[in-house]
C-alpha cells in the first residue's frame, strides 16, 4: 500500500483535471483553438493530451487498456468522453496507488525503462505542468483560469486552510 500523501496528491491531480475539463467545456470552439509560445497546443488538444498520457502511464504500470482504447495522439475529444475517461484514470489510477504497489519494480519503456515510483511521479507532473499550460493560455486571452492549486483543494474538500496566529 502507498503513503497517504501520494494517493492525497493523486486525488488532489484528479480534481483538478475534472474541474478544468468541467471549465473549459463551457468554452466556444474559437476558445478551445487558443494557444499561446511555450505551450504544448490549443487548448482542447493539451487537454486530450493530459488524459491520453494517463491512458499510457496506467498502461505502464498495469498492462491494461483503457475502457473505450487509448487515444491517437492529438486526437480532439468530446468533453463528455473525456471527462468520463479522466475519472476511468482517477479511479484505475487509485485502485494501483491503494492495492501492493511495488515502487521499485522496473518498467520497459519506449525509451529505456523506468521504475514504477518514477511512472507515478511522472503520472502526476505531467498533468500538473500542462495544466498550468492551459493557464497560461487561458490568462493571455483574458480569460481568468479556475484555481487548481492544492490550497483551493484543501478547501473543497473540507481541510480548510488555517493561517497561523
């Protein structure tokens, strides 16, 4: 079984894919297309990629597909698929942190191998930074991002931040 943190910062990656999916699905398609230098694509495509990594990761880390198949790279995909196939990650994703988790144990790779521990570390930067991108592109259009930090977390889910004295 993994440490309580790991699964919190899981839980915490979870949350803030589904609520950035739930905000952007309120975009216009021409909202969607934004994407601004230094970024990885539009915005619906770094969402599609988000989602599609974790489809690889949990590939990785359990030899098992997805419900529904992986996703073509830049495949754009509809907010309710992708939604759906976001919380699939959570919960999969979850259930390998929660069950005999072997962080040691080395996997084979495209390029070389990894061990699991790094597999998961990688699981959750991953959508951590190209969150962040959908951020900042959302930021350089005007358009103010929902927050997603650990913070506004914690206070979602009742673990009210207390400032000391």
């Amino acid at each position: 079984m993994t440490d309580g943190t790991l699964l919190r910062a899981l839980r915490h990656n979870s949350w803030a894919n589904d609520r950035l999916i739930a905000f952007c699905s309120k975009l216009t398609e021409e909202q969607l297309a934004w994407t601004v230098p230094g970024t990885f694509g539009s915005v619906h495509s770094t969402l599609g990629h988000i989602v599609g990594a974790e489809h690889g990761y949990l590939f990785r880390l359990t030899g098992e597909q997805p419900r529904g198949g992986p996703l073509a790279r830049g495949q754009i995909v509809p907010f309710d698929d992708l939604r759906e196939r976001a919380r699939s990650n959570a919960e999969r994703m979850e259930a390998v942190l929660s069950g005999p988790f072997d962080p040691a144990r080395v996997i084979t790779m495209t390029r070389g191998t990894a061990t699991a521990g790094i597999v998961a570390a990688q699981y959750l930067h991953h959508g951590s930074d190209h969150r962040a991108h959908v951020g900042t592109i959302l930021g350089a259009h005007g358009l103010e991002p929902p927050a997603l930090d650990v913070w506004s977390y914690a206070r979602e889910i009742g673990e009210e931040i207390v400032p000391p004295g």
